[in-house]
C-alpha cells in the first residue's frame, strides 16, 4: 500500500463564496483500494503522515496526522501542545481522498470547513 499526498482546497463557504486554492491542506496518507485513511497501515508510517495547512498569507502550520481514542483522525501541530488545540476530520474514517469529493474539518478555532479533494498522488 502506498501513501499518498492529498491536497485538500478550501470550498465554498459564507467567507469564500467561490472557494479557495490558497486555503486549504496537504496531507500524507495510507489510502486503501476505496480511498479511505488506512488505520493499520498509518501505525507502520506515522512519522511519515504530516500535514501543511496553508492559509492565505500566513505562515504554514506543520504537523502530524494522528488517530485519537475511539478512531477518529486529527491533525496535530504541536507535539507539545493542548489535544484540544488540534484541527479534526468529521467522520475521516468514512471519507473517500479521491480528486473531487469533500470532506469536512473542525479546526481549531472550532469552525467547520469543507475542503475539496483536489489531488492524490502517491509518495515514492
């Protein structure tokens, strides 16, 4: 199994009413045959599975995409920092990382965004 680079771009929202390109994720992922975060393997590559939120003009934020108690995913940016300071993926267990769905994130400011699948594209 492969781990994919999936870039995720913000959609329409009150704020965007078109969308964003400047706005949005890149993450690095196990994906499995239906294009869903692949549990067991992200144990094995964990240190491999980052993210980049990118935001308009400021600075990018870096970290780890990580499995909480009970299975769901979370982006972590500060290995030091709060839990409760991380961005969540709604329901990422269940969401296909294929170019042209959406899927939703709860970020840390506790806002709900939908993103769209733009690419995903295997890591060598």
């Amino acid at each position: 199994m492969a781990l994919k680079q999936i870039r995720l771009e913000l959609a329409r929202d009150k704020e965007f009413p078109n969308g964003s390109r400047r706005h949005g994720y890149l993450l690095v992922a196990p994906l499995d045959n239906m294009d869903r975060i692949e549990p067991e393997e992200w144990k094995k590559h964990r240190e491999r599975c980052r993210v980049a939120r990118f935001w308009g003009s400021d600075e990018h934020e870096l970290g780890h995409l990580i499995r909480k108690p009970g299975g769901s995913w979370a982006f972590h940016y500060d290995i030091h920092g709060d839990p409760d300071d991380d961005a969540s993926g709604y329901r990422f267990g269940d969401e296909r990382f294929r170019p042209g769905e959406y899927v939703s994130i709860r970020e840390h400011d506790g806002e709900t965004r939908t993103f769209r699948v733009v690419t995903a594209q295997e890591v060598h």
